[in-house]
C-alpha cells in the first residue's frame, strides 16, 4: 500500500498539471471575440448592406480616371476608347500611302497600351475572389485594401517621375517616363481590381467595364 505522503505528492502534481493546462487555454471571451469576427468574416455581403460603398467606389471610378485623363487622356476605368486606339494604331500599319506608313510606336498608343495592361491585371488579381467567394466579406475587405495600395503605388511613382498632372496638349501628354507610366499602370490595376470585385454585388458601377472584365 502507498503511503499517505505519496498519495498527497500525486495529488500536488495532478493539480499542478492540471493549473499549467488551463493556463494556456484562451479564456472564454477571447475564443466567442474570435469566432464571432471570423464569422463576421465569412458572411455574404449583398447590395443593400454595401450601399454608401457602391456610391463610393462610383464616385472613386471617376475621380482616378479624370486624373489619367488630365495627365495623358487616358481613361483608366474605362478601357474602350483605349482598346479603340490600339486597334486604329495597328490599322495604321496597313492603310493609306505606303511612303507616309510609320511604324514608330507613338507616345499615346503607348500610354493607352499600358493601361489596357495594367487594368487586365488588376482584374485577373480580382479573380482571386472567386476562389474565396466573391460575396464573402473577406474576400472584399482584401481587395479594397489591395486597391488602396495600388492608388498609393500611383500616387507616389506619379510624384516621384517630377512630371506634371495636366499635359500641355494632345500632342504633349504627360506621364511619359518609366514612372509616370508606371503611375497609369497602378492607377488602372487599382480600378481593375475595384470593378471585378464589387461586380459580384452590383452591376451599376461596371457599366461599360463588364466585357473588359470577363
């Protein structure tokens, strides 16, 4: 038989063990905060919940693009009039007197080139949602935040390429440095990543971007 001095060593140890196990558990408010804001998370966002963001994120199309528009006349959230472009460049080359043919690739075939790319881009980041649920506010909340960084990414290589916001004319459009097209890039990335994300809750603000995006 054990002696009552063993038995009382065990028990010593058994309480210790048992007061270092629930020690490291989290306490129970911190597990229910926890689960509540994956949940939170997880949950399908429709467009009655996201109304004042869907104003915003029309409001946000139009003012980035009136920015490349001003610098280069381009619009980076609405790539139609610079797919047009493109395609009147490439006829250049087939059409019209052959000794006045040039097959220089101009400055704003250039910019409206990098654009179209940029804004490709940032709709194939924005099919990332379809992998996490295009509605899931997670999948949103990320790529809002992606595209706050790509218009910080435009703003600072804008203001880093020392060239202007307005361009002087037609034939002098600015943004044409490495950075300042980098600028448009980032800026068309960042509406890219906007219109292929929110479309999944609304239609209204890709009026015009939806075949761009598919």
């Amino acid at each position: 038989m054990s002696s009552p001095a063993m038995s009382t060593e065990k028990l010593a140890d058994a309480n210790e063990a048992s007061i270092g196990s629930q020690s490291t558990l989290p306490s129970p408010a911190a597990s229910k905060a926890a689960g509540g804001l994956t949940v939170y998370l997880q949950k399908q966002v429709t467009a009655a919940d996201a109304t004042y963001q869907l104003v915003w994120a029309c409001f946000l199309t139009g003012f980035t693009s009136s920015v490349t528009f001003t610098a280069c006349f381009i619009w980076c959230g609405f790539q139609t009039g610079g797919t047009i472009q493109l395609g009147l460049a490439l006829a250049r080359l087939f059409t019209g007197d052959k000794s006045l043919r040039t097959f220089e690739f101009e400055q704003p075939d250039r910019q409206a080139l990098t654009s179209l790319l940029g804004f490709l881009l940032g709709t194939s980041i924005g099919r990332l949602g379809d992998k996490v649920g295009p509605k899931r506010r997670i999948w949103l909340f990320s790529a809002t935040m992606a595209q706050a960084l790509c218009l910080m990414a435009a703003a600072l290589t804008a203001w880093k390429s020392g060239e202007s916001s307005f361009a002087d004319s037609r034939a002098g459009p600015s943004w044409i440095t490495p950075l300042g097209l980098a600028a448009l890039a980032f800026a068309s990335a960042s509406l890219g990543i906007q219109v292929r994300s929110f479309r999944s809750i609304s239609w209204l603000q890709t009026v015009g971007l939806k075949g761009a995006a598919e």
